[in-house]
C-alpha cells in the first residue's frame, strides 16, 4: 500500500505536470471507484465544470495531501469558487499521467481528459482505491469523511514531542501497531513504522505505556528522517508502486529491515527478524533495537 512518501511522490510529479491545463472530459470504466457524488455523471460533470451550469474550463490549480489522501483543488474560469478532487490510492491505486494514445491498462479504472490528448488515469487492481467530487462551499471533510479522523502530518509544525507523547503515553497496545494508526501518525504505514523503529532503537512490541520520553523523542526524529529519505528515493517499490510517470521508487533498496528477515543487519550483522503483530509483518534487529 502506498505510504506517505510514495503519495507524496505522486503529489509533486501531478503538480508538475497536471496544473492548469482545462479539464476536458473523463471517463469512468468501474463505477464503484467513485465515491461521491453517487452518479457517475454528476462525477465527471463536476470535475469538468466545476459544477456549474454553463461551467467550461475547470483546471487543477495545485494538488495537496494530507496523510496518504490526494486532494487537487479545482478552479474554473466561469466562477471563483473552488471544489475539490479527493484520491485516496489504497492498496495498488496509481495515478499515471499519459498520451490519450496510449493503450489502456486492463486496470484502468478512471479517465480524466485534459487538452493536448493528454490524460490523467487512475488504475487500480484491487480496486480498493476511491475518489471524491466536493462541490463548490461544501467543506472537504464532509464528504471524504476519513479526513477527519487523521492526525498530524509528521512534516507539521504540530507534530512535537509533546502531541506524540500524547498520543502513544496512555495507550497498552505495542508501539508498532500504534504507529499504523492514522489516528496517532498520518500517513505512516508498514514500511516506514519498522524503519523508524529500527532507527529509535525501540521492539515493535514494546508496549506504549512502557516509552519514556527520550525514547518518543528518538522515534519522532526516526519517523520524519525515514520519510524524508524516501521521498529522496522517490518512495518504494515492494510491490507496484509507480510514480506519475510509470517510475519505480528506489527507497527499497536503501531499506534497513522492512522486508529483510534472514539478511544481516546493516548496522551490527545480527540476522533481521519478522514477527506478526496485529496480522501485519514486523521487521526488527534483536540487537540494535534493545529498548535502551
């Protein structure tokens, strides 16, 4: 599933090559990808009109994210208001800007038409991966309602000691699974949450209520330095991650245990372990990672 840093690969590769373009048409091929507005329709209608009657020339003027969610903001040339364009890419979901000649993916699941043959897909074989339309004056977390629920971005001035501290000190769950909560980090998943551990020093299943506030302090610096590393890297590439372009990430390669078990640890040379915790695989070094 793609991380923060892989979302955030995207965001930069769309804000580089999708903005201010008219949005010309679309065309959806699995209804059940769109997630709001209910009628596929009023879906293509609304990102190419900006929902007005009349409406022509909607473009993307900048995309954001916040946590693994993609939002571009729409602006039309008929009105000065703005709706939004909500991606959330889940499991394989891949955003691929490409020549309307280009022959389509069997997992295509999205067509957005821009000038010039140009199009923007969205393919996704699992088809786990949803987006949103948001009209014009409606707040965006009303309809993307996941939004809500996040916590602070670790690139956020609100991401301290103190908010993490406060967020991990009163919980009796095991670190790791605490770190997949998007509720506690945004946008940290599998990948990245046994990075930063092995960088902070701390097990996986080290209970929360058991860190001291050094060791939150050593975990808050690991999450924001794997990260950075990997958008570096322009994110990981363990299964089908693909940038905008049809890139593969290089951050695997550079990993220091996710998906190593059985390999020397780069570090000390102690054998990488895997553990399940919460059904999700844990990569650890027994030796560098001893709670200290």
């Amino acid at each position: 599933m793609p991380e923060l840093p892989e979302v955030e690969t995207v965001r930069t590769g769309l804000n580089q090559l999708t903005l201010n373009q008219e949005i010309t048409g679309g065309d959806v091929l699995l209804n059940r990808t769109i997630a709001y507005p209910f009628s596929v329709g009023e879906f293509v209608d609304g990102i190419k009109n900006n929902a007005y009657p009349g409406g022509v020339g909607a473009a993307i003027a900048t995309w954001h994210r916040r946590g693994k969610y993609l939002l571009a903001e729409l602006a039309s040339s008929s009105s000065s208001s703005t709706s939004w364009l909500g991606v959330h890419l889940r499991m394989t979901g891949q955003l691929l800007w490409v020549h309307q000649d280009e022959p389509l993916h069997k997992h295509t699941r999205v067509r957005l038409f821009f000038g010039d043959r140009q199009e923007l897909r969205f393919v996704d074989q699992r088809t786990f991966g949803k987006m949103w339309w948001v009209p014009p004056g409606v707040a965006v977390e009303s309809i993307i309602t996941g939004l809500a629920k996040l916590a602070a971005d670790p690139f956020s001035p609100e991401f301290t000691i103190e908010y993490l501290a406060s967020k991990l000190q009163n919980r009796r769950r095991p670190i790791k699974t605490a770190l997949l909560d998007q509720s506690v980090v945004a946008g940290l998943g599998n990948i990245y949450a046994d990075e930063a551990l092995f960088k902070s020093g701390i097990l996986p299943e080290t209970l929360c209520t058991n860190l001291h506030l050094k060791q939150i302090e050593r975990l808050r610096t690991a999450i924001i330095q794997v990260l950075e590393t990997s958008i570096e890297a322009g994110g990981t590439t363990f299964s089908n991650f693909l940038n905008v372009k049809g890139i593969n990430g290089n951050y695997g390669g550079l990993a220091l245990v996710y998906n190593r078990a059985g390999e020397p640890c780069r570090v000390c040379g102690t054998t990488i372990m895997r553990i399940k915790l919460g059904g999700r695989s844990s990569h650890f070094c027994p030796q560098c990672q001893n709670n200290s």
